[in-house]
C-alpha cells in the first residue's frame, strides 16, 4: 500500500491545493456515470473510489462531518445543504446509516454543496480505514452522478490465502 498524506486547505476558504488533482478523480467521476448507465460494476466504482484523492469538509474537532440521508428531490435542483453533525470514531452509541459523510472528488464539487470553507484530502481507501462503523458515503451529493456507498458494501476485511503442496512433490 503506498502511503498518501491527507491533505487540508488551513481553514480558510481558499481553493486551491497543491499536487497532481484530478487524473483518479475524473476517473472515480466518470466510472460512475458508466455505472449508473450499466457500463460498470460496482466493484468498478469501489476499486476506483479506493485510488482517487477525494475531499471532505474539515470540521474543528476531529473526525467527519455528516448529514442527515436526504429524501429524494422532488424536483429538478440539486441537493445544498450545509453539513450538521461532528461523528467521530469515539462516537457511542455508533452512528446511524441514516447519516451520510459528503465526500467529493474534487474541490469544484465541494464548492457546489458547500459554498467553500475549510477542507481535507486523503485517498478513498484511507478515508474508508477513517470512518467511524454505520456511516455511508455520499459521492457528490450536487452532481447528477452522485452516489450513495452504503457502509457494508465498503467495509473491507483481511483475506489470509493458503495453498498446500502434496508431500513430495518437487518445489
């Protein structure tokens, strides 16, 4: 596993970040769009959340931000909402799978939902390791092609694999 750093904008409203942003990101956008039109799977969408460098609003105290899982729009407007609640790792009881972690895969799609304010980076497979048990990922809750991850189609386990070889058998 290569190690990437989180990353964080300082607490201001400024947008800009610094490194290579945007090849894993168009790619985790795009593979959505192919999969809410059958041209992807949805392993597809999860190997590509896990490689790309995606945005969460930072809160003061540490842990995520969250939302209450929204109904669907009666209209045409894209979902805005500020984000409410703190959850945290050290959250008891754990959060409910009724709230939702807004997660973006760029900073143009967190200025959308957002309006701006402070924000941090890490890889998709990093924030998954992050996330406190229950709580879903929303993918670009503004987008057309946003997408909800729930949490036990994200939860990833240790695989320990082994094979025998016959008593005798040349190596």
């Amino acid at each position: 596993m290569i190690f990437e750093p989180m990353r964080a904008n300082g607490g201001g409203a400024d947008m800009t970040t610094t490194g290579d942003a945007g090849t894993a990101e168009a790619g985790l956008a795009e593979t959505v769009r192919r999969a809410k039109h059958g041209e992807a799977s949805p392993q597809d969408v999860f190997d590509a959340f896990l490689q790309a460098r995606v945005y969460c609003e930072r809160p003061e105290e540490p842990g995520f931000l969250t939302i209450t899982a929204p109904e669907p729009p009666a209209g045409d407007a894209p979902p805005r909402s500020r984000i409410l609640d703190l959850a945290t790792s050290t959250a008891d009881p754990a959060p409910s799978a009724a709230r939702l972690v807004p997660v973006f895969t760029s900073l143009e799609q967190f200025q959308l939902f957002t309006d701006g304010g402070a924000w941090f980076s890490t890889t998709g497979a990093d924030l998954l390791d992050l996330l406190p048990p229950g709580l879903d990922v929303w993918l670009d809750p503004a987008a057309e092609h946003t997408v909800r991850l729930a949490s036990p189609a994200t939860a990833t386990e240790p695989v320990l694999h082994i094979s025998y070889r016959p008593r005798g058998s040349a190596a």
